[in-house]
C-alpha cells in the first residue's frame, strides 16, 4: 500500500480524487490538507464522502511528509508553486494546478501574469498528457496535470498535426464546458438562479489560458509555430467538455490518425465514422469519446470529443499518472463505468 | 379587433403564439386547430393556459374561416402544405412549418425530401425574416416563418455578405440549441433523463435542413453561391439558441456592419464590442442580442448571437410579421422584457 | 403617470419589479438604488434588461424622493426598516422584506433577532396578502408584502380556518421551493455544481421564519393560538413554490371552502378536484393554482397550491399592492400569461 | 466466477445493473435479454458502456439459462411473472419488478389490476429489502426487489413501528421522486421541456402501487392494519428520492431506535440528529443516509431519508440481495462512493 496525501481536499478535484482513490487497491489516504477548512471532517465539507473513513483536514504545515509516497497538489495556480517549492525535493507530486504546465516561464507569465515562483521544479516537471508522455510521466518525480479544456482539445487534435493530416493555420476548437470546472469559488455567474436554462460564450478571442498550453504542445509537434482558435462556453450542467473541432483535412485520413493513434488505449474511444459523442455517456468516468464526420464542404471534417473534466480531464488523469510514477497498474481505479442517467 | 385562428395550437409554437396573443391589444383568438386532440380544452392540453378564456381545440376542418382575418399556422411541415393549400385564397396566413421557405421547389425536395404540395402558394410566399423583408412581408397574403437556427444565424451574419468584410468561403456556424426546438414529440433522446446533466453535436456536416435556407439566402445576397458550415448541439436548457459564428474578415468592421444594420431595430441590440451574450438575458422575449470580439489572429472576428427559439425563433417573428401583414404596429405585443432568472 | 423609486434594484426582486412595470401603463421608473453598484448601468447588472431605457444604479441617498410617488423596497431585511424610517413620512411605500410583517415587534425580535428599529411605521404597516386585506391596502401608507412561502401556504389554508372545515392542531406544509427565493447571495449551497441534480429539507422542525408569519395570521382568524408545522426543501429549479398541505377534514368540504373564497379572484385559480397543480404552469406569472384531494384516509384532504415565489410570492404581489395603493386596476401589468416551456 | 443473465437490459436499472456488475469481482455477465432492441449491441443502447465486452441483445426466448447462475429480472411488471414462470425452476432469480412483492395475490390484483399469473413463484418470493430480510434472502430461489419509494420509506419508519417509538395512526410520508424512476418510457410528461425548471405531486390521496408494500410491511411489523399517508412529487432530477417522513413521537426516541437498528449496516447511515441529508450525497451509490429532527411542536419528530431510487432502490439493492444468494461478501461491486457534484 501506498500512503498518499491530498492538498487542496475541500475543492471540487481534491474531492474526485478521494472518490476515485476510495476505489483503489493499493492507496491509502494518510493526509488530507485544506487550510481554509482545517479542522473540518469530511463529512462536514463533502458529505458524499462520509461513509469513508478519512482523516480530518489539517493545514498544510501540519503534514509530516516522511511516510508519504505521493502528494496530490489540487491548489489553487500561484499556490500551488509556492507550496510545492517549499516541499520534500524527493517527494513524488502530481500537481493539478496550471502552474507546471508550461515549460518556458516566460509563456507562464504572460499567460499567468506574474513571474514564476518555483523555477527549479518548474525545469523537472513533466507535462502529464498521459497518452502522450507515458514514459517521462514513469521516470518523473512531479507531474503537472493539464488544463481539463487542454486534454480535450489535444486528445482530438494531437494525432492530426503528428500525422500532418490537416492545414495547421486553420483550426478552430468550439468548446462547451460544465459548470464543475470552474471550481467551488463563490461568484455570482456561478449560481444555480444565473446558470442554469442559460449558456453563453466566455474567454473569447484567443484569452483563456489553455492556449498557453496548446501552443506549446502543437507548435513543439509541428516543429513550426501553431496557433488555434479556441472558445469556450459554460454549458448548464456540472460535468463535461465537448470540443467541436473544425479542420481542413482529408475526413477519413482525419479518422484514420485518430483512430491508429488510440487503438490500443484504454481510456479513449473512437468510436465509428459520423457518429458524434455526448458527455452524457463519459461523465462521472475516466474515458474520453471522439468522433469524425465530413463536412458537406469537400476538405473539411469536424471531430468532436467528450470527457469528463473532473475525471479524465483532471482527478482521472492525476491518479491514472500516479499509478504510473508508482509502477501500479495505469489503470487501477479508473474502470468504473459512467454514470448514466 | 382582429380575429385570429391557430392551426397546430397544441405544440410549442401554438402554444407560444397563444401566450403571446394574450397580450395583444388588437387580436382576438376565435379558433384553435388541432386535430389529435380536438375536443379538448387548453387547460387540459396546456394548463398554464388556463386563467384565458379560449375556445376549445377542434379539427381544422370543423373551423370556420370566413370571419378569420389571419391564421396562423404552426403544424409539422408537409401537413401544413397539405392544410394551406385548401384554406380560402384570400386568407392571410403566417406558416410557421418549413415549407414555404425555399422559394425553389427543387431545393425543397432536396432538403425535405418530398416533391412540394402546394406550388401555388409557394410562389406567393414571403421569406418571414422580418428586418430584412419588411416591405414584402407587409404586402404578402401567405408569409414563410423562418427556421430557428436559420434566423439566428442570418442575424449575425447577413449584414455581414451584404455589406463585403467577411470571407464568403470560410464561414462556420456552431450552434447551441435548447430542447424546446425538437417541439412536444415522443422521442427517446427528448426524455429528461437522457438529456439533462448532458450534450451533444447533432445533424453533423452539413445534413441539418435550415442549412436550405441559409444557402438560398446567402447566395442571394453574395450574387454567388455561398455554403457556410453549421453545426447545432442540443443543449440541457428549455430555450435559446446561440450561434458563435467564426468568420474571416476585419473584427472592427464587423462590428461596424452590424451595429449600422441594426441600429432602429426595436428586437436586434448589438452589444458592446467584446461583450457576449447570453440566452438567458433573452429568455421569454422577442430580443435578439448580438457581440463582435476580435480573435487573437489578426483578421479573424467571432460574431455570437442569441435568442429564444420559440418567441423571436419562430413565434413572436409570427406575430411580428402579422403585425406587419394587419398594418398594426409591429412590436405590439412583444414587448415584455426577458424573464430572468 | 406614477413615478416609481425601486430600492435594492440589484436583487432579483428588483429586476422581477422592473420586468413588470416595463409593461405597465401608468407607471414610469424615476430612480434605481442599489448602494453596493451605485454607478453601474442596469444593463451591466441585469443584462435582461438592456432594451430598457432605465435610469443608472445610484445610492439611495442620491435619489430626490419629491417626485416620487410610490416606493418600492426591495432591499434586505434589518436593511429596509433603517431605510424606511429615514424615507419622507408622507412616502407610498411597499416593503418587499421581511421587516413591516410581523405586527408584535416582540414577535419580530424574537424570530429575526434584533430589537425593530422602526416601531413608528411598524404601527401604520398593512399586511400585503392581497386577497385578504385589500381594503386595509388600498388605504395604507405603508404596505408590507409577505414572505414567499408564507403567501403559498395562505393562500392554501387562510380559507379553511376561517370557514372552520379543518383540524386546527395537525396541518402540515411541506414545501418545495425553488432557487431564486435564497436571492443573489454568495452561497455555497447555491451554486450549480452543488444545487443541481439534488434537493433536501432545510430550516427543519420550526424554525423557518414565515412561521412567524403563519402564526400571526392564523392565530388572528381562528381567534386563538394555531402552530402549524412547516418545513421548506430547496428544489433544482429557479423559480416556484409548491405547497402540498395535510389537512384533517372532508375533503369535499375543503374544496368548497376555497372554490366560494376565490371565486372572483383575478389570480387564484382553484383547479378542478382531484387535479393537481404544478410550479412549470405558473412559471413567470402571477397566478397561484390550488388543488385538492382527498385521501384514502377517511377525514383526510391534500390542498396543493403552487405559484411563482419571484412573482405572486413577491414583487407580483408587491406590484398589486402599490396598484391598489394608487388606485389604479388591480390586474394593471401583471396579467402576462406563464412562460411555459 | 458466476454467469449471469439480465433480462430487460434497455431499461435504466438493466444498464446500472451493467454499471454495477461491470466493478463486481465475482460476476460474468453472459446474457442480456431485451426482445424490442434484440440484434444491438449495447453501444448502440446505452453508449455509456461502450468500453464494455457485453454480449449482443438477445430475445429472451434465445438465452440458454443452462450455465446461468443467477438472472436479474428488470422488466415491467406483468411481463416479469410471465416471463419467470418459463424459466428453469432451479434458477435463481433476483426480479426488480413489482410482481412478487405482495404476498397475498387478492392485495396484487387491488394494486395491479390483472390476476398473478405465477402463483406458484409468488409463494416462494422473498421481499427484497436486504436489511430486514437477510437471512430469508440467503436461502431465496426468487427474490423480489422492493419498489424504490418503498425501499425509502420503510428504511425511514421501519424501526419506528418495531420499536413502537410513533403513533401508528398518523404517518404521513411526504416522497420527492427523481425522473429515472419512471424508466425510459415515452411519456409528455417526462421529456425534458416538460420536466425541467418545474415540479408537482402526482399519485395523490394514496393511490400509489407501491402503498401496497408499505400496507403488508409496516401492518405486518405493528401486528394490525397500519396504513400511511404517501404523496410522491416529479422533481426535475435524475436520480434520487427523498423521503420527508411526519410522525409522532419522542424525537430522541425516534433518532434512537433508527440509530440502534442500523448501527452495522455498511449502507445505511444515521446522520447525526438535527442534520439532514441530501440526495446529492447518495446520487450514483448504494447508500441511504437517514437524518432525524424534533418539531416545535413536542412530541412531533420529522424523518427525512435519501437514496438512489437507481441504486439502493433498484439495481444496487438486487446486486446486495445477490450478493447473499450466492453467498458473496454483501458488499462486493457496491462500495464506490456516490458521484459529486
């Protein structure tokens, strides 16, 4: 058995985490920090969990990390740096924040606005795309978990830039988000009278901050500089993304990369030609669904992806990445089936 | 006072149509079709209708229309031809199906699938997209509501090939469409617990019908043939449609071609540059809301637009249009104000 | 005209009141407080309301009440009696609070904890439960409108006290209430991610404080104390309430008690027997429909009665008020038929 | 490893069946009967278990029960008897309708309508709810899943009549019903448009089926006729009852005797007195959290118990039961944690 500690437990990953973690064979939750809930058991700020027993929260200071395996981050960005600096330097983390994502600080910066506080991590840390950075991910001591839109629109579009099988100056990612990835901040757009019945686009033009992330990973691919257009909007419902992608590309070639570069994955489905999924058959999961159909316009396909973002694209991934650093079975715990309806 | 039938009173949009005409200080409902369930009274069929002293539904057949001024239409298309073409010749009548909207009949059967019924009428048919017909509208006997999707889209971007800032080969329409839209039907995919908490991209590539209306209408405009790529999503929301359209050209010129469109529409409010709408500030109302915002690669602008479906999408432009038809002012009743939350 | 003040107009009562006098003919909107986004435009705060042409947010202190004629309050409770008893003494005004309810400023204190800042117009105060005071109402200064619930549970019970056709010792309210009536506030528990998807009891076991209400008003009629239980749960919806009440008596004796009380009653509807009412067919109206069963239990009704907490529960009645207060008709911008779906 | 069939598997409790038994150690899925959809796959069904290897449907009539260890029934009522009367008499059978739930076949008809037409299986039935029937269900053939609102209402008030802790005479249970448990039958009432953003009470006045079960238990229990008052209400959610539960009695001694009788029970938690639960903290799992509070009024006590009419209620209730007649740890493939938000 592993001993795990969770920091950031009283946010909504933190809690995904436990739920997944609840069902793993060879963790053990040990520590659980929260400093603006320290003091507070579980079943007080997350009572789905009351039937487990956890230990109470704590501050982060509180946490002896000697007989600590692993260490969830699910901080806050600009925390989560300061904390993970101030950690163990052989401590195993998988970090779930945006603050190791981007490998040059000079891009954290401009798409975080201040200065990096952990440098030294930074340069060790490895971008946790599982599917894509398996063997880093093995070897490496910190993970940084990516951005839950980031995984989905890479997930769609990764293997056709890898494969050249689309024009890279014309790729448009439309994305429909759930309410869950905002996070538990009390901000009035955020509550059930505002949001719900209602859906609209936000970060439009090129501003969220998961272009960061696609830059880097598409230009780095591509050997050339790529920039997509990505806008999202906040859909009323608490789980998933969907990303519509529009690129010019042979359909079936555009199938055909997807559908070779995630045969033998366990996690992502293509499923068959023209048909499209629907987060409503990935939530509460770890698997992703994509889908490819032509457009009537010749040279051009639509590839729409499905996930859970507190789950694939975030909680799902960190566990699926530590069960890798832990040379556990990638797998373990992430098998549930989807919750539908 | 002008006396009023509805044909199809028992779906949404009749029901939509009713609500509204509640309102109005010129009209009075003297007969409700709808022939499965004639013989029962609207608070049985709708009881949020129920405070209104309405005559009961009866058959069509069993309507008399010699004393009826306008009739509205709002049966499922192929029926509605069927139905038009037997009413009296000189009744005004606004259509609320697809069927009169595709001035040639050959774009009809392709898109429908069903040689046209009722070519006669069709010749005489207007286009009922009201800010843009106004004149025609005003003189027509038989008016063609438009589709939902097709009205929301051409809001955003008519002005936009009419007045030449935008590429006319690179247009792309992602829609969100709320579930009133598939109307009061029987379908698995309609029940609640398939569809809310979940989403999805439908009619994928090209194959969705309003796509008729938008080839028909860009082209004319352009003098050339014009084909955009439209993508709608169903959404866990009752009303709204939102089109994030991306288009090439100069985002400040966009801006412009709309705002000088629309500046005396009563229904139409361009928002602030880089503002962006939201279906629930137009819930229940007649207004269209529209923003502009400039995409980080320079030369290309993102034009979203929102409106209910049911009332500016296809009702309340029925009642508009037969405002305009009974030289009555043509925002009377519709002014009531959105209904948040 | 009427020239109206509406304070607290950033909450959802004061946008409700503002979407309803938009339709009103004989009353114009003067002035907007709201101290926390004095400054801001209506369109900034409530983006619903953009086509209307509305004076900016300003602080109460800024508003010259001179030329006002009627005052709405719609600010928070302990709030509103320091702003009333500050407000000219010759001011109409209609409180939407909780704070003029209460008649026995013992009874205030002891179910809102704070001694009454505003004994003097306490005494003037007029109970705003339309139906059963309109004469006190259409004379009053100073109009009080009840507390949401506490208008649903009357509307279902007054009658069957005051005609005697029930058990006064065992009567049961057991609530659903919808999101809106928690109001804007930065609440965990009201944010979608929690809301959605799940529902419970609250402020259980008596201690709701529209109790405070229902034993006031109950008390008065049956001429001696009658404590009824009461317990509110919040429902995933944004806008109702729904009362199913247990009531010990004949059930055909139960119907007629209210069927001959709001028989020419312009907003209470007491629904066919049997039947039962729902929140979706009052939605954004301000009607309230009653219906009644009987139980296979002997001696046993069930009285359901479900109205619009945002509107009959609040600035609907509020706006009834001020239309008797003004002698203007009573139905006078509140006829519009519910939005349905 | 056991094989096991599942007959109805397009209905929602045959999916979380599936769901269920997808996590389970011990158990094969080998056949999966659904004569409408025979020929599918369950990828075309139910594409939230695409990941799964499942069988094809198959009609009923073409499963060879011969190396079936244990089929779970989830077919509709009346079908269900039908269909168990043919199948082998040494199978064992777990049925999740309502067909053997009343022992006494004249109570089935009053409740049903139609005669039983498995005599001879009804006798051998075992009432399915676990906690009170463990030992009888260890040794069943045929076990007979309770109904979900029953399941609900008896956790709640059981070990009150044991006890004999409340007046028998007057209990009124108050249920709020999530969507799903209508089942995937196309009704009006239940699409989206319908259902969403409203609620209301149906089944009132003690005509619900599932009185029958409470009638035969709680009369059984007390030793003399006991009968409830049981009002269900449609709540725009897709899983989850609640049961809000008026007694009277000493409220400690109400909290006492549940706490006592669930003390060992992995599934049921007594939340601490004062607290109540939510069916957001149960949603997707096979716990039941019970809370208790005093009234006001002395001598009054308020239940209020939450399940996943799915899962405790349903298909997770007939996994426990199972479990036992295959002498399983009870437990097995039901501890995942429920899914929040």
């Amino acid at each position: 058995m592993y001993n795990i500690a969770i920091l950031g437990a009283s946010g909504y990953t933190g809690a995904e985490l436990i739920r997944l973690i609840a069902g793993h064979s060879y963790m053990n939750i040990k520590a659980l920090g929260a400093n603006s809930k320290a003091g507070q058991s579980m079943a007080e700020v997350f009572p789905h969990l009351r039937h487990l027993h956890l230990p109470d929260l704590v501050t982060i200071e509180d946490i002896d990390f000697s007989h600590i395996d692993l260490c969830f981050c699910a901080l806050p960005h600009k925390t989560s740096q300061e904390v993970i600096a101030a950690l163990p330097k052989d401590l195993k983390i998988v970090d779930l924040s945006a603050d190791f994502r981007l490998r040059d600080p000079v891009d954290y910066e401009k798409w975080y606005g201040n200065p990096h506080a952990a440098l030294e991590q930074q340069k060790e840390a490895v971008y946790g795309l599982t599917e894509f950075y398996r063997d880093e991910i093995k070897a490496a001591r910190l993970v940084a978990g990516t951005g839950c839109n980031a995984a989905t629109g890479q997930f769609a579009i990764r293997p056709l830039i890898e494969r050249k099988v689309i024009d890279f100056d014309d790729i448009i990612l439309d994305m429909k988000c759930a309410v869950s990835g905002a996070g538990r901040s009390l901000k009035e757009n955020l509550l059930h009278a505002e949001l719900s019945e209602g859906y609209h686009a936000y970060a439009i033009g090129g501003t969220h901050r998961h272009l960061g992330e696609f830059d880097q990973e598409f230009s780095a691919i591509a050997g050339r500089p790529v920039k997509v257009q990505f806008t999202p909007h906040l859909i009323p419902a608490n789980r998933g993304i969907l990303a519509t992608c529009y690129v010019k590309g042979d359909p079936e070639e555009v199938f055909e990369a997807l559908a070779a570069t995630y045969r033998d994955e366990p996690f992502i489905e293509v499923i068959p030609f023209g048909q499209m999924p629907s987060t409503r058959h990935i939530r509460g999961s770890n698997f992703c669904h994509i889908g490819v159909s032509a457009d009537r316009i010749e040279g051009r396909a639509i590839v729409t992806a499905a996930l859970d973002n507190l789950t694939k694209g975030s909680s799902g991934q960190a566990l699926q990445n530590a069960n890798l650093m832990l040379n556990i079975d990638e797998t373990e715990g992430l098998m549930m089936a989807p919750l539908f309806p």
